[in-house]
C-alpha cells in the first residue's frame, strides 16, 4: 500500500512538472501572451490565429503611427516561423514599413517594394521582447500588412525544472528498487 501511495506522489509530481512547464511556454503563443498598441488616431489592427500566427494591418486613412503587435518571453528556447508582407500603399513599403525586432536588434526590415516574405528562426530568452511593427509615415494611401505563420517552437527547461525532474525520478526509482527488495 506504502509502495502505491509512494508511486503515485512520484508520478503525480512528474506529471505536474511536465504540464507547468508546456502552460508556461505555450502562453507566450496566445493571444493572452501579446500586447496589441497603436500610435493615438491611428486605425490599424491585429487579427490573432493563435497558436499558428496571426494577420496585422497597419493605419489607413488616419493618422499617421504605429501598429505594434509584441510579447515577452517567459522561458528560454528557439522560434521559428514564416512571413509574408504586402503594402497597398500606392507608393510601396517606403511609406509604410513593415518590420520584426528582437530586444530592439531588427530581424526583418521590409523598407522597399510592395511584396515581400521570408522565414526567420532565432533563440531567445527568459525576458527578450519581440515586436512585429508596421509604421505608416503618412496615414494614407493604403496600409501595409502582414502574416506571420507556421509557428514552431521549443523551449529549454529552466535549471530548476531539470533538478525537480531528476528528484521525482530518483523517488520513483527509489521507490521500486525498495518494493523489489520486499
């Protein structure tokens, strides 16, 4: 009966590592784990698709500003996705760039033509700030936009998720070791 009791505490406590550690990194993907913002008067907008992208528009028509999607990174690990931009302005991404920085160090600066797209992959840490931006210089003409998309993520466990792994596994072997010796 101890030997039960003893199992199931161990794979208890293994199951909620491996859960809290998937919640803490997956919230980054979701909706939940983005700010939306744009400059005042502005106009544009961020459709999500979580957890595999989302749509953003800059302004039109408006103000001239910012449309900024962004998140902060709870854990450490690498990203990847794909993108693909279009400006309607009638004179391309010049008035209306499109651009991706990573702790302010740009990633993708889309300044020149009307079509453009690409994939990016790149580590990044506990607390790096990700930003997909479009600026409109005029406000008018027509908005820029963007999809991001196919988003594929792996997160490293954080030291402290390795030692609690490690000991529930020590317990749960301990524990059979024990029940085999009886």
């Amino acid at each position: 009966m101890k030997f039960t009791i003893k199992l199931g505490f161990c794979m208890l406590a293994v199951a909620l590592l491996c859960s809290m550690s998937t919640v803490a990194f997956a919230d980054n993907f979701s909706t939940a784990g983005y700010t939306f913002s744009q400059s005042s008067g502005t106009n544009g907008f961020v459709t999500p698709n979580a957890p595999s992208g989302f749509y953003i528009q800059g302004t039109d028509g408006a103000a001239a500003g910012d449309t900024t999607y962004q998140t902060t990174f709870g854990s450490s690990g690498t990203l990847s996705f794909d993108w693909t931009a279009h400006s309607n302005d009638i004179d391309g991404f010049p008035f209306d760039p499109f651009s991706i920085t990573l702790n302010g160090g740009t990633l993708v600066n889309v300044g020149s033509g009307t079509d453009a797209n690409g994939s990016l992959s790149f580590a990044f840490n506990a607390g790096d700030n990700l930003v997909f931006n479009i600026h409109s210089t005029d406000g008018c003409c027509g908005p820029s936009m963007a999809t991001i998309s196919s988003y594929n993520t792996s997160s490293v466990p954080e030291p402290g998720s390795i030692a609690l792994l490690g000991t529930g596994l020590l317990g749960l072997g301990g524990a059979i070791r024990r029940k085999i010796r009886l």
